[in-house]
C-alpha cells in the first residue's frame, strides 16, 4: 500500500495525489497539519528531515520532493501514461516540471503569504518582530525574515512583485502553449499539467481568477476549466481543503485583488507587458 503524508494547502502535495487520483491508485493518507507545525514533529522529521510535504512511502521505501515523487510513480506504474512516448516530448515536460520546482513553487509561498496569509496573520496580531524572527523552524532566520517583510509590506516588500510578475510570465507562456494544443506539451495530458494545476489552482483559491478571464487568457482559461471538470480534481484538490482556511483565503485574495490588478494591467485591461522578462 502507498502511503502519502500530505496537507491541504500545499500545492506540492496536490500535485502528486492529482498523479496517483489519475493513475487510479489506491492510497493511505497520513494528513499532516503543516498550519500547526505538525511536519516537525520528531516522528516526521525521522521520516523526512527537511520537514516538507509531501513524503511518500512504498513498502518501505521513502521518497521525497514531489517531482520524483511523480516520476517513481509513472516508472512504477506506467499506466495511464502521464508522459509522452517519445524524447521529445519526455524533455518538454520536464522544462515545465523542473520551472515549477526552480521558480514557481518558491514564487508560490511569497504569493500566498502577501495575498492571504499576511492579513490573517496581522489580524490575530503578528507579535514583535523578535519574536516572530526568532521562532525555531527550519527555515532559518533570514527566510523568516523575508516572511515578517511580506507581512507587514504587502507586495510592497522585497522581491514580492517580482514573484506576482512570475505567476503572470508563466500564465503567458501557458497561453502560447495552450494556443497550440489541448495540453501543456501537445495532445496528451501528461505530468507537465499535473505540476501546473496546483499553482493556478492557486491563483483561483486567492481570487485572482481575473489573470484570465474575461478574455484575457481565453486558452489558459480553457484549460483550467476543463482541469476542474475531470473527475480526478475533487479527489486530489477540493476535498483535502479545509472549508474555512479556503474561504479566509478567497475573502483576503479578493480584499488584495484591486492593488495587484492595478500593478499587473495596463490601463487598457491588457496584461501589461513590461512585466514579462
């Protein structure tokens, strides 16, 4: 049996139960509530010492970081195919794959915190600075630091307009390949799609659908629509999030939505092209 230590709100972990839901594997779910720091408990970190989900466990055998985690999925159980039969197309997917995991994910944490978390977090009160800089967790000082500047700054704060400017270059991109074919890397869904879903998955959890609707991004539009019509999505997205934390972070994405509209668009309503890199 498969066992997959995961949480609701991680984009990483929703990328590899969209694998397995697809894949129509059978799973045990160990749920690890990273909001109340349960991914540091003792017994977690002997399993996984950098303290993250998702953490997958095959008769023994730990694997970790949700790419491989993917890829040792498909290996093991090749079908349904979730990679292109041919060299090509294996290369394409793993372009889309290694930027989620090199620029996306991190941009996804800085999003996340300067459209939701920051005003959840101000409203219960976010204690001194000292204190919060100097709370015990993996990531270390500097990175919580970085987290009191998206709290307290907004996307005003260092490098968080940069990473707003990410989400929109990969949507661009998702738009140019999605003009082409039904899928991120030609005709097939494959793992390229899967790795996406979670982060403009994201997006629509904190309300900024408006990236592309109303014509803006009609394919990635398109494409997103038909991501959640497919009977997998409920299984490995909707169901594992927690009604309140979903509603606090589409009230606070909505409540954040006109500064980051007015960053993003041009006066025209048109994606504003100076943002692209």
């Amino acid at each position: 049996m498969l066992e997959l230590y995961h949480h609701g709100s991680s984009a990483c972990a929703a990328k590899v139960r969209f694998a397995m839901v697809e894949k129509g594997l059978d799973w045990e779910g160990h749920y690890v509530d990273i909001l109340k720091g349960e991914q540091f408990n003792e017994e977690y970190l002997k399993l996984n010492p950098k303290g993250v989900v998702p953490l997958l466990i095959d008769d023994g055998l730990v694997i970790s970081e949700s790419t491989i985690i993917c890829e040792y999925l498909e290996d093991k159980y090749p079908e349904p195919a979730l990679m292109p039969g041919n060299a090509a197309g294996r290369a394409q997917v793993r372009a889309w794959t290694k930027a989620v995991d090199e620029e996306l994910h991190p941009a996804c944490s800085a999003l996340t915190y300067v459209v939701s978390h920051r005003h959840t977090i101000l409203a219960n009160g976010a204690g001194s600075f000292k204190d919060f800089v100097e709370k015990g967790d993996s990531a270390g000082k500097a990175a919580r630091l970085l987290k009191w500047q998206w709290i307290q700054e907004g996307i005003n704060a260092p490098g968080a307009r940069d990473k707003i400017q990410l989400f929109v270059y990969y949507l661009d991109k998702m738009e140019e390949a999605l003009g082409r074919n039904d899928w991120l890397c030609g005709t097939q869904f494959s793992l390229a799609d899967v790795a996406m879903a979670p982060y403009v998955n994201r997006l629509a959890a904190l309300a900024m659908e408006p990236l592309w609707e109303n014509g803006r991004l009609p394919s990635v539009g398109r494409w997103f629509e038909t991501i959640r019509k497919r009977k997998t999505f409920e299984p490995a997205f909707d169901q594992w999030l927690p009604a309140e934390l979903k509603k606090e972070m589409y009230e606070n994405g909505k409540r954040s939505w006109p500064e980051i509209e007015e960053m993003i668009f041009s006066s025209e309503g048109r994606l504003s092209t100076k943002l692209f890199f």
